[in-house]
C-alpha cells in the first residue's frame, strides 16, 4: 500500500478494539459492496436489508454513489480517475465503518475490476468483503430507467455512461451473484440475510471478527 | 454549498432514517470535534472518553489525525491546502458517521477557524457539532511531546509545524474548554459525558435527532 506523504505520523492504536463495538452491538462489520449497472436494482435490495437487519436490531449503514457525490466526494467527475478516486475513498471510508462495527451497504457500479479488487485488498479479513454481484440484462437496465439517465445517455446529454459509452466489468468471483431479472428484491435481499448469517455477522455473541 | 460536479445525480432518500438507527442504538448521534496543538491532549481525552461510553453501552468511534492519514487522506501533505482538505473529508466522513447513529471522537489539530467553521456548517443541527477546545499552553505540548515532533520541528526536521512555523487560531466560542495543564484526563472525559448527557446524547429513548 506504500507510505503516505508524511513519515512524521504515528499509528495511534486505540484502547478500545474492534471486538469491543461489536460485543456491543451484537454483530460483525462486514462490507456488502453491491456492484452493477444503472438500474440493476443495487439500491433496491440494499434498501430491503437494510429494514431486515434493523428489524433484527443490526446496525447497517448505506453508502450510496447518489449521495455521497454531495458530499465527500463533490469534487469529483466522471471521468477514469475520478470514478477510480471516487472508489478508493469510498472503500476507506467504508474500512472505517466496518472498523466501528457496522455492517456497511455500498451501492456503487463501480465498473472497473481493479478499483474492487483495491477496495477488496483495504481489508485483511477476506470475510470482511463481501462482493454481491447484481446482475440483469443492460437492455432490463435500460427499459427500468429509474432515473432517466440511460434515455438521457442515449440523446447524448450524459456522456461517459457505463453500459453505454463505458465498459462494466463484470466481477469474476463475487461472492453472491444476484440475478434481478430473475429473482425478486425480497428474494435477493433475503439471500444476502442468509450468507450473513452463514459467516457469523449476525450472531450477537457469535465471532466478533479479530483486530488486525 | 454549491452544486456537485455532474448535475445527473439524485439524492436518494432511504426508508430507514437516522432516528431509527438513534433508536436501536439507544442515543443520539453527535461529532466531539476535539482541536488544539499536537501535545494537548486530545487523543488521550478521546480514548478515555471512549472507553467511558462503551461502559455505558454507547457507541463511539474515534477517528483520528493520525490514523486517517494512513488511509482516506494518504494523498494529503500538510500545506495549508493540504490541510484544508483534510478536514474537508473527515467533516464530510463524520457527517456519516453521525447520520448512522454514531457518536463521533474526531481529533484533529484543525488549526484553522475557516476550516472547523465549514465542518460546523455541514450540520443542519447545531446540536450535531460538539466543537472541544483542548487547551495547554505550548511550552506545555512541547515539554509533554509524545511523539518527539516538536524536538524534530525545533531541528527543522519537520516543515509546517503547527505552533512552530504554522499558526494555531483558538476557537472562539467552543462548546467546551478543556484545560489539560490544570485538569486531568479523566475530569476533561467526565466534562464531555455531563454535556453528552445535558442535551441527550445518551438517553436511551431521550430525544432521538430530528432527519434533515
């Protein structure tokens, strides 16, 4: 990862740990990094855990590409190395809140297999990284059109649109593959439940995750 | 604030709300922002203050100077543009943090009164920015000198130091003023719970933060 631009910092090792937030609150931080295309349906499941894991009192937090580009990330465009810039502080940030304990719900197309496999890398616990793959047909993506970017995307008023003008990388091993034609928001949502408990994130006092 | 760079972004408003994450957690969500010279004592403040809250079943993370330059901040240097958006990025982090529910330690030098004004002003919620004014006079830091960067400043070791080379400009109305060379950690730690207590932080079914 190389050294950051000053050598004069120290690394401040807290008193309290990891294991200490999740003790407390029941859980294992985990990163659910849902990639896919514009109206793949990313949001729209992430939205669905999010209201199970609070019904079974699990703290889940969503980082959104729609909102997070008002705030930390304002000052960057659509180009390459924006998007690439725009992955890697979401994939720090990201590592924060999975440090706090939480279970973090990134919803991005992050189209590029090499800014996922950066974020995959922040993490030394591979269970900590959990790639959810949602996946449907670019030509379901564009009849959705939840927003209307793919019919602006066509007319031109949208440049650099993935699908369109940008290539999607799709993931080689995600960990779980959603198929939103196919498979219902509920049923989608519900699988993510399934492999979070299958790996201990949801088990109060199940395996709170080891400090680095 | 002004408008983001691509004007095809829509704020999505999620079904779950900050006060239901209020509610699970059992308080409310606040930024300690803690600001004063290398040496002052924030850190120190911070993690006792932390340990303090997850005694009593709270939910606290700390994010700090030196640890978040090993990450989200890693391309940063310490020149005043540097700095500024530095701590750009950790209001805007900390805004996150918050909205999930979380009571935040962030500490930082934050020698500019601009750039602590801009984190305040990320907060619709007054009641969300705790600004902490840890004092000590400078011969204190430097005689303390935890880390040895004031004898590496005083060598010209270390360009920029703030208190050295850099001005420090001292809050002019902190929420609280805590004077280290007069009292101990464990008072300045106790001066935070009372206030964290006084507008309702810590209540488990107090008076969970109105959304935006």
């Amino acid at each position: 990862m190389g050294q950051p631009k000053s050598a004069n910092i120290t690394w401040v090792d807290g008193k309290i740990q990891r294991a200490d937030r999740e003790k407390l609150l029941g859980q294992r931080g985990a990163l659910l990094w849902f990639t896919g295309l514009s109206g793949s349906g990313k949001t729209a499941i992430a939205l669905d855990l999010e209201r199970r894991l609070l019904q079974r009192g699990k703290l889940c937090y969503r980082l959104d590409g729609d909102n997070i580009r008002f705030g930390l990330n304002r000052d960057l465009d659509f180009s390459p190395e924006g998007r690439e810039e725009n992955i890697r502080r979401i994939g720090e940030v990201a590592k924060l809140f999975v440090d706090a304990g939480v279970i973090v719900a990134a919803c991005f197309i992050s189209p590029y297999r090499n800014d996922r496999r950066r974020v995959r890398e922040l993490f030394s616990n591979p269970e900590d990284f959990i790639e959810i793959y949602v996946q449907a047909p670019l030509e379901v993506c564009e009849q959705r059109d939840p927003k209307g970017l793919y019919r602006k995307a066509r007319a031109g008023e949208i440049a650099d649109f993935t699908g369109i003008h940008q290539p999607y990388e799709a993931p080689e091993t995600p960990t779980l593959t959603l198929n939103t034609a196919e498979e219902s928001v509920e049923q989608c949502s519900a699988r993510i439940i399934s492999h979070l408990e299958a790996c201990g994130c949801l088990c109060g006092n199940g395996k709170p995750a080891e400090d680095k």
